[in-house]
C-alpha cells in the first residue's frame, strides 16, 4: 500500500467516526431549479413553489442543519446574496447576524456566475413537539441593483 493510499483510508477513517451512530435523518430536500430574485424571497423548494417544510422531533434536542447551493449574484460592486435560515418563523445563527453573505459576485474575468458551490451548517434547539418544525430559507440579494441566483438546493436536518 502506497502512502497516498494509507492517508485517504486514514482520512475516511476519521470522516466515518466523526459522524454520531445514533444520527437520525429529520430532513433531506434537494431542489434543482434555478431560482433568481432581486428583492427578499422565500426560495421554493417543491416543484409547487411551496417555500416551507417540516420535520419533528419527540424530545426537546439540538439538531444539525446544513445548506448547500450554486450561488451567484451579479452587479457593479459590493453584491452578494445572504441566506437567512428560519426555523418556526425565527431566524437561526449564523444567518440572523448582520454581514451574513452566503455568497458574492466575482469580478475577475474567468468567473462564470452563479457557477460554485457555497454550504453553511449551524447547530438549533428545538423543543418536543407533535406538530412538525417548519424550516424556510430566505434569499436576500446585497447592494444596489443586484440579481442573485440559486440553484441546486439541498437542505439536510439530523440529530
């Protein structure tokens, strides 16, 4: 065995007991289409244009969120697009905190808007409850004339 190949099965090794046994999936939603705004939206993440879901959990525990997407956002300078995360209608750190861009635009010539992956995970509490959790994400687009996009949108929630 190579040297290069003891490190990825080191590297795996420690990936592998890093996640919890115990984890229970909550939510998985992933959502292709691209989705552009220029004004605060709640980004839909059904093929209906639904913006909400739901999870539950039956003890009061802190669950795991991450957020994935394509993101772009295009102007003349000083644009950028924030996610703000909302779990039973209130936003969650670190998308409630003021300078919260998820992604920028980028000026350099070779960039192709719109065209990297940007992901953020954040832990919450959530109480017991029968009824569900609803979880929406709001897009925001930063500065004067902007246009954001996202597509490719994948939202997972595990204990």
């Amino acid at each position: 065995m190579n040297m290069l190949s003891a490190a990825a099965l080191v590297a795996a090794g420690l990936v592998a007991s890093a996640v919890p046994a115990a984890a229970e999936n909550l939510l998985s939603t992933i959502f292709a289409p691209e989705q552009t705004f220029s004004e605060p939206k709640f980004l839909a993440v059904f093929p209906s244009g639904s913006f909400t879901q739901a999870f539950f959990v039956q003890t009061p525990q802190t669950v795991m969120i991450s957020v994935s997407a394509v993101c772009g956002a295009t102007g003349t300078g000083n644009q950028g697009v924030a996610l703000k995360l909302m779990i039973d209608g209130k936003a969650v750190y670190p998308t409630n905190q003021i300078g919260n861009v998820f992604c920028a635009a980028d000026h350099t010539p070779l960039a192709t808007p719109g065209s990297e992956m940007h992901s953020f995970v954040t832990s919450v509490e959530v109480k017991a409850s029968m009824a569900s959790h609803s979880l929406q994400l709001q897009a925001i687009p930063l500065g004067t004339g902007t246009t954001g996009r996202i597509k490719n949108l994948s939202i997972q929630v595990w204990n």
